[in-house]
C-alpha cells in the first residue's frame, strides 16, 4: 500500500476575472477537485516555460539613478509648486523652471525606454 503524502504546503495565485471564468471552465470539465486539477497541472504535465533574465548590472545601475533622480524632480517640482501657490516665484520663473522639469523628465523617459 502506497503511503500517503503529507500535503502542507499552500499554493496561491491570482486570476483576473476573465481568466478565473476559464479557469472554473476546465475545473468542472475535469472533475477533479481544485487541488488534483493543480496537482495534475503542475506536477504531471509538459509544460514549456520561458524564463525571463535577470537584469543585467548596468540596468540595475539605471534603474537605481532613474528612481534618485525621479525622486529628486519630484521635491523640486514639489518645492516649486509650493513657492509659487504662495506667490514667492514669479509666473515667468514658475513656467521657466516646470518647463526645464518637463524636459529632464522626457530625456529620463527616453533614456530608460531603450534599456535591455
């Protein structure tokens, strides 16, 4: 007689409403309970995966500057709102500086799109 495995292990995911709809489909077509169907799914069938790399250093490095330098702007741009709501900068100044705010932001954009 075979001996029964201890099943303690919890397996969790989520679905989009869509998807889960596909999901329950192949369930009630399989009679299975929820936990064969995963097991039958995950642990007996040939199933392709693409594994994605990891990010390269550089990449890595990019994103860490991005996000110092995004955070940056964002207190500028911050301060610079602040200071113009209680009328310490003039509008000129004001635009002149949100401007040049807007342009560091497209060349990050721009930047990062063509990473990896």
């Amino acid at each position: 007689m075979t001996e029964k495995k201890n099943k303690d292990k919890v397996v969790a995911f989520r679905l989009s409403q869509e998807d889960f709809a596909q999901f329950e489909e192949k369930l009630a077509s399989s009679n299975m309970k929820r936990s064969e169907f995963f097991r039958e799914i995950f642990l007996n069938s040939n199933v392709n995966l693409t594994v994605k790399s990891s990010p390269t250093k550089n990449l890595k490095q990019l994103i860490f500057y991005y996000n110092k330098s995004s955070n940056n702007i964002n207190q500028i741009a911050y301060q610079l709102n602040s200071a113009h709501l209680s009328e310490k900068v003039s509008e000129r100044l004001y635009k002149s500086v949100a401007n040049a705010l807007i342009d560091i932001r497209e060349l990050l954009l721009s930047g990062v799109k063509d990473a990896d």
